[in-house]
C-alpha cells in the first residue's frame, strides 16, 4: 500500500503546485494589467484618437469576414461592420461553401450582384465560385468560395484585401462603432506595429438592435455567466499582461488587426490546424526574431467586440475540446522555439508558460483530483493537506478571479447594475466547484482527440442570432 499511497500524493501534490503557481502567473500578469490600464486610460484622456487619425492619416483597412453557416447572425453583424466609425474600410465577406441560406440572405439584404475584384497575392486557397458587390453599400463584397475551413477563407479574403491593414473578424462577432478607431492606433503611434488583438465579450443577455448592442447586461444562465467572467480574466487579467511583458502569443480569431504584407510573407493562414488564430501569431514571432525585425505586437483593451458564446453543455465541451487541440498543435509545429534563447522572452518564458500550465494543466489536473479522491476514499488524505489544497485551488483561484472583475470596475465598467457586478462576484466564488473540473475534462478529451488522431474537426456551435434581444429582468 505504501508504493500506491507515495504515488498518490505525488500526483495530489503535482496538482497543488500546478494550481499554485497557475493562480500566481494570473496574479503576477493581474498586477502588470493594472499598471498598464491606468496608464492607457490616461493616455486616452489626453489624446483623442480623432485628432491623431487626422494627424496622423487614417490607414484604409479591409474587414475579412469568413461565414460559414452563419444565416442566422449575417445579416445583423454585417449591418453592424457598415455603421463603423472609420474614415476608409471595406467589408469583405467570404461564404465559405455555406450549407444554409448564408449567401441568399446576403443577397436579399444587401442587393448584391457579381462583380470583379483582381487579387493582390496568391496564397493557396479553394476554387473562388464569384465575387458580389452590393449595390446598396459600395464598400461591402462578398466572395463565394468552395468550403475549405476557416484558414481557407481568410487566405482567400486576404488575397483580395486591396488594403495594408486587414482585420479579421468572425461572422457571429459585433464591433462597437468606434472598435476600428481603436485597434488602429498602435499602428499610428509606432511603425513597427504588425498585429493588434482587441478584447471580446459575451453578447448573450445584452439588448442588441440593429447590429448594436444598446445595453450591456450579464447572461441569465450561469454556464454563459462562468464564460463571462472567463473572458474577463482571459483578457484583462491575461492577455494585456502578457502584452506589457512583449509575450502575447494569441490574438483571438474574433477580433484581430494585421499588417497585410508580412501575413502574406509568411504563408498566410495554415490550413491544417483548428488553432489558425494562435498558430498564426507564434509563426508571426518566430519569423520576426529569426529575420532579425523590429516587430511588436500589442494588445488593446478597449475595442470591444461582441460574440455569442454556448448557453448548452454539448457545444461548450466541442468548443474546449477544439480550443486544447488548436493549442497542442501551434506548440508541436513550433516547438523549436520551446527554451530556445534565440527566441528570447518567447522561447523562454511564453512558450513554457502555454506547455505546462496551459496545454499539460488539463492531464495534471485531473489526475490530481483522481488522487485526491482515491486517497480520501483510502482514508489516507490529511485534513491538512486538504486545507491547503482548498486554499489553493479554490479560495487563491476565487481571488484571482475577483481581481479580474475589479479590473473591469476600475477602468471600463460595462456592467453597470449592481446586480450583474453581484452575480460576477458570485460567479468568481461558485466556478470551482463543477465549471472548471468539467472545462477539464473536457479539455483532456482533446488532448486525447488529438493525440489518437480521432478527430480534426471544428465541432457544430449552435447559434441563436443577434435579433433585438430584451435585458434580463
């Protein structure tokens, strides 16, 4: 029995320090967070980014649109891109041989018919079926191509991006009106800018009319609250700290501005990962430091863009279980960089953090809870041991969290009810027991998925539109 019980504990003791130090790095890049909002508060105070786009010159920029099935939230988030606050932009639409009434709902809205547009690269894509330009908006077009996945249709809408910036955008996503205003701006402050990522948030549970979201309220189901505060943490807590430390290795396929020329220098998009948003930025960094450029990419906290996220369990574990394969197979194609110094912080902070705590976390954690379990059931866990484990895991983690939502008090305050703030609190204190253990055990599925080649798909994500919707009561 002493062999199993050592082993045991090694695995309960694993788990402890991987929770310990995961909550520490969202403390550590929380705190670098706060720095950096206060001080880009301040500056928006200071400057107004009309004044530096007047300055400055507005660069045009070209919305790329990859729609696949998207019926029930086209018409609404194109009408959302068109009443952009920018200067110059095109919408570029790129049907990507959509199953539904994808393209004819399009066609109703927007009175489009075919026109030509000549291409400016030639990344390798599937077979172009026509090209429309609305008769009602001379800045929307629309590409009908043949169905090769998400990558496919963004290489194919870069290759008509006529544009030196292009920013690439989910269909089911609403940008705020003045979201392209934002992003654009660390390309007007320094030159050296290649790609900018904005933050995104849960949509469901908002009033939405025409395209815009009028009031901003919190989900009324709990599995989309747990998503919410997620994606505070994700992105205030997270990835505008990696950004203060030059390591963002993701900007989300949502809602991303990039340089053109250099995305297209290196091979656009890669068609075959579920992960194409991460694998393109980690194959940005590695191209910039192996070429010897001078090269930032940045993290804006202010453009919003909106999404719908799953409200039911089926859609939300194939919406995990893709994210982790997407994750494993950015590291496995890069891992050169992995404690490589000539790729510095990347290779050795950035990419470490993504492959233990990130990629393996879901394997430690739950062999961690299995042992813990086991070992209770045996008798053979300490109360002291089980003190310091619900400390770490649950009170460290809720604190964490909480900071998250404090963040978000402190600098742009959406949620403006007192109620919604109660129910973020309450959601920060009530994710560990049951969220998170099934966000990972969904997530070692596809560790499993990926590592038995059992699946190499997107998964079926079920949407409810962004039709005007009512606050929750």
């Amino acid at each position: 029995m002493k062999p199993i019980f050592i082993f045991l504990m090694v695995l309960s003791i694993t788990n402890l320090l991987y929770m310990f130090f995961l909550n520490s790095m969202y403390v550590v890049t929380s705190i670098l967070s706060f720095g950096a909002l206060r001080k880009y508060s301040r500056r928006l105070k200071s400057v107004s980014i009309e004044y530096l786009l007047t300055s400055a010159g507005a660069p045009p920029i070209t919305m790329v649109v990859p729609s696949y099935n998207e019926e029930s939230t086209c018409v609404e988030s194109i009408r959302a891109l068109l009443n952009l606050q920018y200067p110059e932009y095109e919408v570029l639409v790129v049907n990507d041989g959509s199953q539904d009434k994808t393209l004819k709902r399009l066609i109703d809205a927007y009175d489009l018919e075919p026109a030509y547009r000549t291409p400016l690269s030639n990344l390798k894509t599937q077979e172009i079926h026509a090209v429309y330009r609305s008769l009602k908006f001379s800045n929307l077009w629309v590409l009908d191509k043949a169905n090769g996945g998400k990558a496919d249709a963004l290489n194919a809408g870069i290759n008509m991006c006529q544009t030196p910036l292009f920013c690439a955008i989910d269909a089911d996503s609403l940008l705020e009106q003045d979201a392209l205003l934002r992003v654009v701006r660390p390309y007007l402050e320094e030159s050296k800018t290649v790609a900018v990522g904005g933050i995104v948030r849960i949509a469901n549970g908002c009033v939405i009319e025409s395209g815009i979201v009028k009031q901003v309220r919190l989900p009324k189901t709990w599995l989309a609250r747990f998503q919410a505060l997620e994606y505070l943490r994700s992105f205030l807590s997270g990835r505008m700290g990696w950004s203060v430390m030059g390591g963002t290795l993701i900007i989300s396929g949502a809602f991303g501005l990039f340089k053109r020329s250099l995305i297209v220098d290196i091979g656009g998009y890669a068609t075959d990962t579920v992960g194409e948003d991460m694998e393109l930025i980690v194959r940005l960094h590695r191209y910039c430091l192996e070429q010897k450029l001078s090269y930032d990419i940045a993290f804006i906290p202010d453009p919003v863009a909106w999404t719908e996220c799953p409200e039911d369990m089926k859609t939300l574990a194939n919406q995990r279980d893709r994210w982790q394969r997407g994750l494993m197979e950015a590291l496995w194609i890069h891992r050169g960089m992995f404690f490589n110094p000539r790729y510095g912080r990347i290779g050795l902070l950035a990419y470490p953090y993504y492959f233990f705590l990130e990629m393996l976390g879901p394997v430690i954690e739950l062999t961690g809870y299995l042992s813990i379990l086991v070992t209770g059931l045996l008798g053979m866990l300490s109360g002291s041991f089980m003190m310091a484990f619900f400390l770490v895991a649950f009170v460290y983690g809720s604190i964490v969290s909480i900071f998250a939502i404090a963040l978000e008090e402190l600098t742009f305050r959406r949620y403006l009810r007192m109620k919604d703030l109660l129910n973020l609190i309450l959601a920060s204190l009530l994710e560990s027991f049951g969220y998170r253990q099934l966000l990972t055990l969904w997530r070692a599925r596809g560790m499993w998925r990926k590592l038995t080649r059992r699946s190499h798909s997107w998964g079926k994500m079920e949407r409810k539109g962004f039709g005007v919707r009512q606050a929750s009561p």
